[in-house]
C-alpha cells in the first residue's frame, strides 16, 4: 500500500479497456449563458419536480434541486419566466445538479 510503486501499465492494456477509440471526444459544448430561474421537470408516470435553472445553452442546460433528484432518462422542462418549453434527456446527475441534453433545439 505505502511506499509502493505504481504498476506500470502499457498502451495495450490502455487500448484493450478502452476500446478501438485513440482520439479523445474533442465536440465543444455550445456556449452556456448563466440564468438563475425556477424551472420544473416533469415526466410520464411521475409528479415532477421544481427547481433552479443555472445556466443553459441552445443545446442543454443545468438544474440545481434542494435535494438529490430521483429521475427517468427522458423528461420536460418547463421554464415560465423565459417562455421555454423543450423535451431533455437526463445526461448527468451529480448531486443535486442534473445535466440535460435538449432533444431539439431552443
């Protein structure tokens, strides 16, 4: 454990974990404008849930909840103060923060 070395370990190895796929995804993001505004996600079969939008771009956004969100991979998000409404899948959840990806354009 202490005072031991690292394993070496070689590019093969690497290759054989990873896959085929040598080149790192290098798609940027499209730009993110900071927003603080209550939002809502809903979805079939479920309650939905309110909570605070902190950023969002033309293909995503970020949404902060007072606790950690139990959600479906597809929802809606509803934004009243800026008049959007858009279908989202749930790419990332860390915390109380949820990453979405928007399934069309905003």
């Amino acid at each position: 454990m202490f005072g031991k070395k690292k394993p070496k370990i070689s590019k093969d190895r690497y290759k054989l974990a990873l896959g085929d796929k040598e080149e790192p995804d290098t798609r940027a993001r499209a730009p993110r404008e900071s927003a603080w505004a209550t939002c809502r996600l809903t979805w079939s079969g479920g309650p939905g849930d309110q909570g605070v939008l902190l950023d969002i771009s033309q293909t995503g956004a970020r949404v902060r909840f007072n606790h950690r969100p139990g959600l479906p991979q597809f929802v809606r998000l509803d934004i009243n103060t800026m008049s959007v409404s858009v279908d989202a899948e749930v790419v990332r959840v860390d915390g109380v923060d949820v990453g979405l990806r928007f399934l069309e354009p905003v």
